[in-house]
C-alpha cells in the first residue's frame, strides 16, 4: 500500500494518508507543478504556505539552511511527532510551497505510515491537513473521500487519526520560541525540554 502510494508521490501525483495528527493530503514538496494541483484540489489560497514532511534529519538539511542551536534541540527532542517547526528554507524548495517567504514549516511524522511514505517516496512531502481549505481537518479516511473523490490520486486508510488535531507550529525568533499554532504540544513543554 505505502509502496503504492510513494510511487505516486514521486511522479508528483496527490495522496491522501494517515499521519499521527489527522489526515494529510499531499504530494512531492519539490515539484512546483505537483504543489500547485494541491492548492487546486484543497482550494487552499496561495497566500498560505504548505509544510513539508520530512524522514530524517538529512532531508532537513536538504531543505532548510542556518538551522540554529535552539532549532535543532527541539527537533532532537520533539522529532518525530506532532510539532512543525519553521525554518530559513533553500532554493530547492520551490517558491509555491511556502508562499514566497524565505522560511518553510518542516515536521517528522511519528506515525508509521506517513513516515515510511516520506522514507519510500524519497522527498519531501508537501502536506496540508487532509480538508477543503477553511473546513475541519480530515479524521475520519470516508469524509475526506466525499470532499475529494477523483481529485485524489491513491487514498490510504490507516482507521481514524490518534490524537485528532493539527501539529503544534513553532518559530525560533531573536532567540525565542513563538508558538505560531496551538496543537498537542505546549510552548511550557518545549521550554522544559529546551
């Protein structure tokens, strides 16, 4: 099945997959064209940039440039799971994704599935939440079909989501950890981890 799906991945096609939050719906983060049919297919604006799902930390460093001390604890410590962390991206990542700003939301899935995609895929994958923009984020693998039907490449049911919302977004700012999205993960558990 995620054999199947990263394949796809690869030729920039869309999948909708499990990740430990809620439903991802996405595709190859390094492929401007693949990035554009997922804002068309999520109606999601331009304006609003997609994080890209990462395996390890080598695909971090092919993504993100003058990773700081402070970012690279949190994601030692908070790598893998449910906690986006924004950083200073590279000219690889294609302008599309991150909205046109110089900085790109980069998480590692804990979830099985989501993380042995990006691992087969071997890319980056650029991954909203699972929804139409504006609407609930996907849970539940038959809702997200009735919203997406044939838009969808390859759908891979892993039963409803662990914890049901989004990541935690964090920035590194002058030194300081800014939550930028309120997920699982408290800004209090960071700063004790850190």
């Amino acid at each position: 099945m995620v054999e199947i799906a990263s394949e796809f991945i690869k030729q920039g096609k869309i999948v909708v997959f499990p990740t430990e939050t809620v439903y991802g719906i996405g595709t190859n983060g390094l492929d401007e064209k693949a990035v554009r049919k997922l804002y068309e297919v999520k109606k999601r604006p331009l304006n609003k940039p997609i994080s890209l799902l990462v395996s390890n930390m080598e695909m971090v460093k092919l993504i993100a440039k003058d990773i700081t001390e402070i970012e690279y604890k949190i994601m030692e410590k908070f790598f893998p799971g449910p906690l986006t962390i924004i950083l200073k991206k590279k000219d690889i990542v294609p302008d599309i994704v991150t909205a046109g700003q110089d900085t790109v939301g980069v998480r590692m899935p804990s979830g099985e599935i989501a993380r042995k995609l990006v691992e087969l895929s071997g890319v980056p994958i650029a991954t909203p939440s699972a929804n139409i923009s504006g609407q609930p984020s996907g849970t539940d693998l038959l809702e997200i079909k009735k919203h997406f039907e044939e838009n969808v490449d390859f759908y891979i049911d892993g039963g409803n989501s662990e914890l049901g919302i989004s990541s935690t977004i964090v920035q590194v700012i002058d030194g300081k950890i800014k939550i930028l999205r309120q997920g699982s993960i408290t800004l209090e558990q960071i700063e004790k981890e850190i």
